[in-house]
RNA sequence: UCCCCGAUAGCUCAAUAGGUAGAGCGAGCGGCUGUUAACCGCUAGGUCCUAGGUUCGAGCCCUAGUCGGGGAGCCA
C-alpha cells in the first residue's frame, strides 16, 4: 500500500474515533467549547459548557466534600479555578491523586465566581485524570524555588509561572522581531548552521566531524581534514553575517535569524555557547541608517512584547525586577543618544570617576566602562560609534580619518551590550589591506571579495542577542534561565 | 581561563570557641474553612558534596577534586 493511501485511512480512522467516542463531542444539546485557560478567564460567556485540559498547580480541600483545584495549561500566567464536589463522577476515587503536578481534563459550567481572587471558575461535571504526579517525589513544590535548583530541573520549569511567563514572553518576541522585519519587505535568509569559513573569528568555533577521534590519521601532525564529511575543517557557525552580506548584496534588505554558537570558555550571566542572534543586513545602508534602524527595532519589539504579554510583564515587575517597566518605558520613549568613540572616551577621562581600568583612545572600553555611560552618567541607551580600526573587525568600513572605523554598539541598562553592528567596507583595495593587517587570507574569503568585485555597493548590519532582549524584557539576572536549554561550558543536559 | 564565595532534610537555610544536627516551607495524617502564598495541631524525613589528612573527637580545621553562584576577560 502506497504511502499516501496509509495516510488516508488512517485519518479517517482517526476522524471516526473522534465522532464517536469523544465525549465532549457526542449527544449534547449544549456546546460543548473547548478551552484553553487563557480563553476562559478572559471569556464573557457566562453559563456555558466548557472542556478545559491541564496541570494542577494546586489544590485546596474542604472537608466538606469539596475542592478548589487551580488548573493550568501554559497559556496564561493565571489559572483556572476549578471547584469539583461529590456530585462528580468518580471524585472521591481520584481525590487523593489530584496533586500538584498531576493533569486532567475538566468539563462542566463556567460561572461567575462568588468569591474574589478571580472573575470566572468552572463548576466541574467530569472529571478525568489523565497523569498523577507522586507528592513525595514531584519536585516542583507548592512554593518557591531557587532559579539555580529549577535549571536542574529543566524538563519541568517550564510548569512554573516564571518560566511559562519567560517563554510566552520569548515567543513573542520572535514574532515581534519577525512582524518587524516583514513590515519593512525585508527578506528572511536562513543562513547555514555549519560552515567552513572561519566568519570574522567573532569567537572560537565548536568542529563538526564525522572523524573517528582516536583513529584519525595525522599528517606531519595536523588532522587530515580531506578524509572528513565536507573535505576540509567544518565548524557551527558563530555569525551568518557574511552569508547576509550576500544576499543583502542581491536581493536587497535581508535578515537572519537562528542560532549561533561560540566554544569560548565564558563563564558569566550574558553568555552561552549556543545562543540566538538576529542579523540584518542592508544595502545602500550607512552608518547612521544603520544605527537609525536600529533604534527603531529596539524600540518597536520591546513596544510589542508590552502589548503581546500584559500579564506576564506586570509578573516580572511585580516579582523579579520592579525596574523592569520602568527601564523599558526610558527606553521607548527617548531618543537613544549617539556618541562618538572618542567623545565617549572624553567623557570617561574627565568625568572624576575611579575605574579599575585607566581609558586612554585605542583600547577598547571595560564592562565598568559602558555600565558608567549608560547607568551612571546618562542614564538611557546609549550607541556609541566610530572605534578605533586596531579594535574591530577587517570588514568594518575605514572612515576619512584613516584611524576609525563605522562600528557602532548600542549599550543598555542593565544589559549593557545588545547589538553591535557596523557599516562594512565596499572598496575592494582597503578591504584587502585591513584584510592583511588583520592577518586573514583573502583566499579564504574569495568568496566574500567577489562581492567587493562585482557591482559592490554600500552597505551596513548589525548583530543582536535574542537571549540579551530577553534579560531586559524580564529583568531576570542569569541568561541561562531566558533560553529553554542552555549550553555552556559543561553544561548541555536535556 | 583568572579572582572571590558556596555545597547540611524534597526545597531555602541555621548550627555559637572543633564535642556526632535544627527551623521554615514542602510532604503524610487530623482539624477548620467559598478556599485562593489559606489557617491550626501532630508525624515522618539527613552516608552534613567526594577523597585523603590533623585530632581523643570534624558539619566546623588542612589538602586535592567535583559541582554551583558572583565578578573579570571574550562578545551577542
């Protein structure tokens, strides 16, 4: 039997099941709706029969028979108040088992709730439990827990309000990163994941192999990469930037959007090494359309994720960082302020604050640095432009001056660092002297020149960290509880 | 990778000057209650991270390691 007929029958099959035995569908003058949690509370129909599915949160009991269970299904930060009597089927059997953790299915009236602490609570009529959850061993408790403990547990934090609020909140803000893009024509290029080009050494690489790692021949004691799977070294990326430059080059204002990964040893709470990043890339873009854009992104996504998730917002200012809003309303509703390597440089010397680390021009600026701009002294996002060429990438366009190049970093409170960008180099001859000052090959980047050969235009982009947004959205500390499963260095269970 | 801090009950922590462990929450049982961080009472629950060492005696002191946290560098 072909395929495809399989598939057929199977589905009707399926169809047929669903007709006859599902009860919520079956012999019921009412209708029967089914709901998710977020629908119901918001729900206006009073009086009608409703379906709803999920997890116990909790569960409290009257001797009197009955039980109010909070039911949850991950669509909203709130739950639905349950209350199941004798008059249900089968309760006094099951009660026992109705623990935190455990899921079920409801069905019965929704009704207007008499008491406060919420607007609507279903009356049940069935009850059905699907999956108990032993109340000794479950391990998410009826109180709270410590992020460090719950990233032990990262199969089950996202049964948490914090953690359901962060990935709703994540969703969003992909689909608001995306809605931003599209508005504009640009165009989505999916940028490969495993790459043999050595990118702009943005940072050290993980390999992909199939060698066998013990008995792989060597020659004149360096692994013989032509008998691997591409035919030569082959890494994860660590930027789709020069693939973006491509298409940017060809099809016009493009983006990337995946993940990226970094082997560098980095311990600290704004790292992992497997991480999001967002990459557009523009033609007949400078430096200043390119910083322009990026403003407007920063202000646009953060504006949405507000609008998307109300509930879940008002939970993190609430309990994890009652700054949260405020910081996010500073930066939507003022312009970002620009400034020059060099006059930020200016202000660092003069400003009579004591810095672990002297500034002089030509180094780049220290954490303590940026935080001092951006927190201290001016208090609201902050892109500073223009660095030094000897401190940035062979592909950032050398200005007039000879000594900096258009690179700019938008710095934020709290964050610091969340997109650094630049306007790249389009004349072929300096793109192959910073080439040679940085110590590349350009035949390794043949590729790449092409682009400065061939009908070479203008053009700028910049990298943002999905995972960065994130913190400044939630006001969580540690990047590793905004990404459902984080890797880094001896870290990559679930 | 470097610097600092930590690891004790399911979870969060306490244990005075080295004298062989306690609380809160959670869980179980009972009571009370249209309850909602419920409340009140009782009960159970611990190779004090691992391996060595010092000592009559180590949760506590020493050494090494593992894991976790904070900061730095690298950056997104």
């Amino acid at each position: 039997m072909c395929y495809l007929a399989r598939r057929a029958i199977q589905h009707a099959g399926f169809s047929k099941h669903r007709n006859f035995t599902d009860s919520a569908f079956q012999n019921t003058d009412e209708i029967m709706q089914r709901l998710k949690v977020a629908q119901a509370l918001k729900s206006t129909s009073v009086g009608i029969e409703v379906d709803v599915r999920g997890w116990i949160r909790t569960k409290r009991e009257s001797k009197q028979g009955f039980a109010f269970l909070e039911l949850n299904d991950g669509s909203s930060m709130g739950n639905l108040q349950v209350i199941v009597d004798g008059s249900v089927p089968g309760f006094a059997d099951i009660n026992k088992q109705l623990t935190t953790g455990s899921s079920v299915r409801v069905t019965g009236e929704l009704k207007e709730s008499p008491a406060a602490g919420q607007r609507v609570e279903v009356h049940a009529k069935t009850l059905e439990l699907y999956g108990t959850a032993d109340a000794e061993k479950f391990p998410l408790q009826k109180k709270r827990h410590s992020f460090e403990f719950l990233r032990e547990i990262a199969h089950l934090r996202p049964r948490t309000n914090t953690f359901g609020a962060i990935f709703r909140v994540r969703n969003a803000l992909s689909r608001a990163i995306h809605n931003f893009f599209q508005s504009r024509g640009f165009l989505y290029v999916h940028s490969p994941i495993i790459t043999t080009s050595d990118a702009e050494g943005a940072g050290a690489m993980f390999h992909v192999t199939t060698l066998d790692m013990v008995k792989r021949k060597l020659v004149d004691g360096q692994v013989d990469y032509t008998e691997d799977f591409f035919g030569k070294k082959a890494s994860l990326t660590v930027s789709g930037q020069l693939e973006g430059e491509i298409f940017a080059t060809s099809l016009g204002d493009c983006y990337t959007f995946g993940p990226t990964f970094r082997a560098e040893n980095s311990n600290t709470t704004r790292h992992l090494a497997e991480f999001w990043m967002i990459e557009p890339e523009m033609p007949f873009y400078d430096l200043q359309d390119n910083m322009n854009l990026a403003e407007s992104f920063i202000r646009e996504i953060l504006t949405e994720v507000l609008a998307a998730c109300p509930e879940d917002m008002a939970f993190f200012n609430e309990r994890i960082d009652n700054t949260v809003m405020a910081t996010l309303r500073n930066i939507i509703d003022n312009d970002f302020l620009r400034l020059s390597y060099t006059e930020a440089v200016e202000i660092l010397m003069t400003c009579g604050e004591k810095f672990d680390y002297p500034v002089e021009w030509g180094t780049d600026l220290q954490s303590e640095h940026e935080r001092y701009l951006t927190e201290k002294k001016f208090g609201k996002p902050i892109i500073l432009y223009d660095y030094p060429r000897q401190i940035k990438s062979f592909y950032m366009r050398v200005n007039e001056d000879g000594k900096t190049v258009r690179a700019m970093d938008v710095l934020v409170p709290r964050v610091g660092e969340i997109i650094g960008g630049s306007q790249r180099e389009e004349r072929l001859d300096v793109l192959l002297e910073r080439m040679q000052e940085c110590g590349l090959n350009p035949e390794d980047y043949w590729w790449y020149v092409d682009l400065r050969r061939y009908g070479s235009v203008p053009h700028s982009g910049f990298g943002l960290g999905l995972e960065r947004v994130m913190l400044l959205l939630t006001g969580m500390a540690n990047i590793r509880d905004v990404i459902p499963f984080p890797r880094t260095p001896k870290n990559a269970d679930f």
